[in-house]
C-alpha cells in the first residue's frame, strides 16, 4: 500500500464547499481516503508528505474541448498540410504532456486526425506515455464542406482530416458504427458553421433534420453521448430537443436556450478561453479581421449567457478548444478565469470546471477531492479563491496527481 499525504494546504475541494485552510488530504492506493481539516485527523504513517504551505489543493482540472493532434497555431489548415500523420503523432505526445503540466488530469477530445486522440488513450493505459484521462470522439462527424471539413479536396484524399465527411442518413450511420469500432466514446457533430469560417455560416445548419436526427439516434441507440458544435439558436434548440449531451460553443445561445438545457440537461461548454485567446493575441498573431470581429460582437452576451444558464440552473462544463486557435494545451486554468470574468465566484467556477464538468462525463469517481473519490488532485501555489489567476501559469502547478501518482510539477511532465 502507497499512501501520500498533502498537508498545510487551502483545500478547495470542487464541490462547491467552503475552502479549508491548513487541511489534509490523504490518499492511499490512488484512492482519497480522508480529506478536511488537519486537527483531529490522526495523521497515518504516509509514503510520502507533501507540504502544501503557500497553495491550494483542489481537484485535478477537466478540459472537454480539447484536439489533442492539433498545437494551437495561428492558421489550422497551414499547420494540418505542414506535417504528415506520423509528425502529428509525436506532437500529440508533446501536447498531452503539457496538458497535465497545466494541471489538466482528464479530457475529452473532439475531432482529431486519424484517430490518435485513441491511440493516446490507449497509450496511455498501457503506461507508454504520460497524460491525462480521456474520453475521446475520434473524428467527428461533418457534412461535406462543413465546418470540420478543413482541408480542400485536392488534400483531404491523400491525408485526412480532424473529421469524417458524411451526407444522408445511410453514410452518417456507418460513420458512427466507425467511429464506436475505432474505440470512440463519444460522437461529435459539427451543425453550424464557426466563428472562423471565411464562408461565414454561422446562422446557418449543416445536417439536414433527417441527417440530424439519424446522427442522434444511431449514436444514442449505441450509447454514445452527442457533442455538438453549434453557434445560432436553431441549431442549438434542435440539439438540445433532440437529447445531445453537449452544445460546444453556442455564441448565440440565450435565455430561452438555457431554459431548454435545464429542462432536458444538456451542458452547454461554452469554449471561453479560445474566444478571449482570438481577441487578445489574434491580431499580432495575423489571425484575418472577420474572425477577430465575429468574436469581438458576441462576447459580452457570451458572457452575460453563461452567468444567465450558472443562475438558473443549467448544466455549464469547462472546456477551452485547446490546440485550436492560439490556445495552448493545459488550458483549463484559464477558462476557470473566464468563467469568473462572466459573474461566477472562484469557488462556483472551480466546481462547474471539476465536479460539473466530471458530471458530463458521467465519471462518477473524480471532479472532487473527497472520500473515496480516485486521487486526481492538483497543488497550486498561492490562493486560488484570492487570486484565481494563479490558475493560467502552469509554472504554479507544484503538484499535479492521478490516481496518486505524480504526473507533473513545476509546470514540466514527468516523462516514463
Ligand atoms: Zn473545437
């Protein structure tokens, strides 16, 4: 039996509770088996003490948004043609280790080339390569010339792309027997068109109803969950009605959005961080003006949205589209700040992006630093409730644990 115990720290412990100071959390066998105030707690003979004085100790983060076999570059299309599959194999290492240096323990993945956000997976399991948990979507699923269909004819032959081109029922239905025999837990849909997209199809639908709907029941029938990539309400309301789990981004999602996502209990990930990394860092990156502006527009209502669903009572999980646009993998940690930029308290931030965002996944055994809960804790230097922007800095990551073991520190992974 290996016990490890972390001592002194501010435990915030992801469900929403008040912080503990000068708490213990003790974790044996990879399992959490005490954690709370540090008096009164007989202290067991532990392995191996970690001295928390200084930071927090909180719930490893979750990232739902994330595409693992892409780097955050400026420019999608000329990173994907400028290195072929087995290159972007080696950068999907490199991105699951700073995924983990930046505190992150568990993703989903959604849309990725040749499906090697499976093979990370697995790759993982099999203790090869250091990372986090991850509920992967192989490729996701898009209509011809869709927003997940990147690459120009002429490319998409010879090398792939993050998605699957699918049109009517019969095609959209082998696509996702695919994807479940490829080892996929979750089926992802592009319906609209992106904030980046030169065509500008945001108000616009991608699958027809029939399409649509063939999608959603092959996948539900199969017991796959639906994540779906939709910006204007038609596309939203039709998602939500139709029982997807997740609307991913949802700019144009409102009131009456929010109200059908707390009838039926869909998540809506609203990618804060992807949004926020265009506005700030696009320009100077050369990203073109339009992409700049569609962001720009929507924002403010974004935001005010998002603190409109948190008040009312619907579902809101954390995710950034890391490895999209300018945004770094590790990321969680900055949309813990977006959603404090939107009206959320720390505390209620932290728990939407740890045990709500664990609640999407359905994975009943992390999201909280709790008894009996897998030990997927993250300690961070400084206070997170004070200054939550400690979180961005993966440097701030002292220490950062699944199921115990330690997986990064200082903002650098461990490598096998
Ligand atoms: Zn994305």
């Amino acid at each position: 039996m290996t016990t490890t115990a972390i001592i002194g720290g501010l435990l915030v412990d992801g469900t929403g509770a008040d912080p503990v100071p000068d708490s213990v959390v003790v974790i044996e066998d990879g399992r959490i088996t005490f954690a709370g105030k540090k008096n009164g707690k007989a202290m067991p003979r532990a392995d191996r003490v970690i001295e928390a004085n200084g930071a927090s100790v909180m719930p490893g983060l979750m990232d739902v948004h994330v595409h693992i076999s892409l780097s955050a570059p400026s420019d999608l299309l000329k990173e994907m043609t400028a290195r072929p599959v087995g290159e972007a194999a080696f950068e999907v290492a490199n991105n699951l280790a700073d995924t983990v240096a930046g505190g992150v323990t568990t993703i989903r993945t959604v849309s990725d080339l040749a499906h090697l956000d499976i093979a990370a997976r697995n790759a993982i399991a099999q203790g090869k390569i250091v990372g986090p948990r991850i509920h992967p979507c192989g490729k996701g699923l898009t209509t011809t010339g869709g927003h997940g269909d990147i690459m120009p004819c002429w490319l998409c032959q010879s090398h792939g792309d993050i998605s699957e081109m699918v049109d009517g029922p019969d095609a959209i239905r082998k696509a996702i027997r695919v994807q479940a025999k490829t080892g996929a837990t979750w089926i992802k849909l592009f319906q609209t068109g992106g904030v980046v997209d030169p065509h500008g199809r945001i108000e616009a639908e991608e699958f027809m109803p029939d399409e649509f709907d063939t999608a959603v029941s092959t996948a539900t029938t199969m017991g796959l969950p639906v994540a779906v990539h939709a910006h204007n309400k038609t596309a939203i309301l039709r998602s939500i009605r139709a029982g997807c789990r997740s609307i991913e981004h949802g700019m144009h999602f409102d009131e009456e959005c929010a109200e059908a996502a707390r009838e039926h209990g869909t998540f809506l990930v609203p990618t804060l961080t992807v949004m926020d990394r265009i506005m700030v860092h696009g320009a100077q990156a050369g990203i073109a003006d339009f992409m700049i502006a569609n962001v720009r527009e929507r924002t403010t209502k974004h935001h005010e949205y998002v603190k409109y669903a948190y008040d009312i009572g619907a579902n809101i999980a954390c995710g950034t589209d890391a490895g999209s646009l300018l945004t770094p993998h590790g990321s969680a940690g900055r949309e813990v700040v977006q959603f404090v930029k939107c009206g959320l308290d720390p505390v209620q931030a932290i728990e939407v992006s740890t045990r709500n965002t664990a609640k999407l996944l359905k994975a009943t055994d992390v999201g909280t630093v709790e008894e009996g809960m897998l030990g997927d804790v993250i300690v961070v230097e400084g206070d997170v409730v004070s200054n939550v922007r400690v979180l961005e800095v993966p440097g701030n990551m002292r220490h950062v644990l699944i199921a115990g073991q330690e997986v990064a520190a200082g903002g650098r992974a461990f490598r096998h």
